[in-house]
C-alpha cells in the first residue's frame, strides 16, 4: 500500500468500516500522540457457512484470515496499545433465495463471480432446503478495535 496522503500526526482520531487489511504502521504514522484508532473489523470465516455452500471448504489459512488476535498483535507491532478489542459471532438467517442472491450480488468479494446463471443449480438446491427445512443459518463475525497511539 502506498503511504496515506497526510502528515505525520495528522490525526487524533482515525475510524474505519470493515477494512480489506488495515495498513496498521501508516495509521500509526498518521495518528498524533494520543490519537485512537477506533474501527470495526470482519472477522474470521465470516459467513463461511455461504461461502463453502458455493465454493466448498475453504483452505484454513483463508478460514483463519482476519483474526483479532492477529490484528492485536500486528497493531502492537506498529506501535499501538490496543485498549479494546470485543469480538462477536452474529447469527444469520437467509428466509428465502431471494435474501441469498441479494446478499451474494452486495457482497461480491463472498463467492468471487456469483451469477444466477453460474450458481443455478446450486441455488435451486438450496430454495429446496430452505423450503423443507427452514432458513439458512450463517454466522456473521466482527471485532471492535480501540487502539491508541502513545502519548
């Protein structure tokens, strides 16, 4: 990544949305003495139980990726104290096939070239289950940050 387009200390609050990969050394670089990094993360294997319908099982290093543990000790690394770091599992329920096309057709980067054409058998199969058995439950997760630069 290319370095961010400000000074040194810049900042004393820098927030964020669910970034692909937080480049924690330039937040650092960007935050004044004292400044909080205050953001909410995806976590790991994040609706996952949608992915690998689709894609089939996911290998563990992608499963594995974005773990708040890691994150804590990759800002760490960059400088911060990390004063919180919550992280949550949130249930999902897609009623229909219609909430999963709409989900997958937002969320592109979840199943990489989802179409109706390209995944219709597949979601033919899953409109059945849902119909027999009740909606499809994933698992949503996130992690809270609140890091801040030393004073």
């Amino acid at each position: 990544m290319p370095p961010l387009p400000f000074a040194d200390g810049a900042f004393d609050l820098v927030v964020s949305r669910h970034p692909v990969r937080p480049h924690w050394d330039e937040i650092a670089r960007v935050l004044q003495p004292g400044g909080t990094y205050f953001a909410q993360h995806v976590g790991p294997s994040s609706v996952f139980e949608l992915v690998e319908y689709f894609l089939g099982p996911q290998p563990d290093e992608v499963r594995g990726a974005r773990h708040p543990d890691r994150e804590r000790a990759d800002a760490e690394a960059a400088g911060l104290d990390v004063v919180d770091l919550r992280a949550e599992r949130l249930r999902m329920e897609f009623h229909d096939i219609g909430a999963v096309v709409h989900f997958l057709r937002k969320v592109v980067w979840m199943v990489p070239g989802f179409t109706v054409e390209a995944y219709e058998p597949r979601l033919r199969e899953l409109h059945e289950r849902i119909q027999a058995e009740g909606p499809f439950v994933a698992h949503s997760t996130r992690h809270l940050f609140d890091a801040r630069k030393p004073g």
